[in-house]
C-alpha cells in the first residue's frame, strides 16, 4: 500500500508550485476586493450624508 496513491509522480512539483501560485493570486485578489467593497461602502456613506 503506497503512501501516496493519488496522482502521478512526473509534474507533481509544477502541479504543487501552480497550487501555491494560484492560492498566493486568490489572497491577494481577495484583500484588494476587500478593500475596494470597504472604499466603496464608505464612499455612499458619505454620500447619503452629504444628501442629508
């Protein structure tokens, strides 16, 4: 019974490398869409303020 029985061994490495990449690319995406979703909240809060 191996140890690893999933996948195969040839590209393991690039597979795991594209894997921390892709996860890396998501985190940040996420923050910047974060910030952006924050900046724009405050914006219309300002906004209906000044409508007041």
């Amino acid at each position: 019974m191996p140890a690893q029985h999933f996948g195969s061994d040839s590209g393991e490495a690039v597979g795991e490398r594209r894997n921390v990449v892709l996860s890396v690319v998501a985190t940040w995406a996420g923050a910047v869409l974060g910030l952006l979703v924050l900046v724009l909240m405050a914006l219309a809060g300002v906004l209906v303020d000044s409508q007041r």
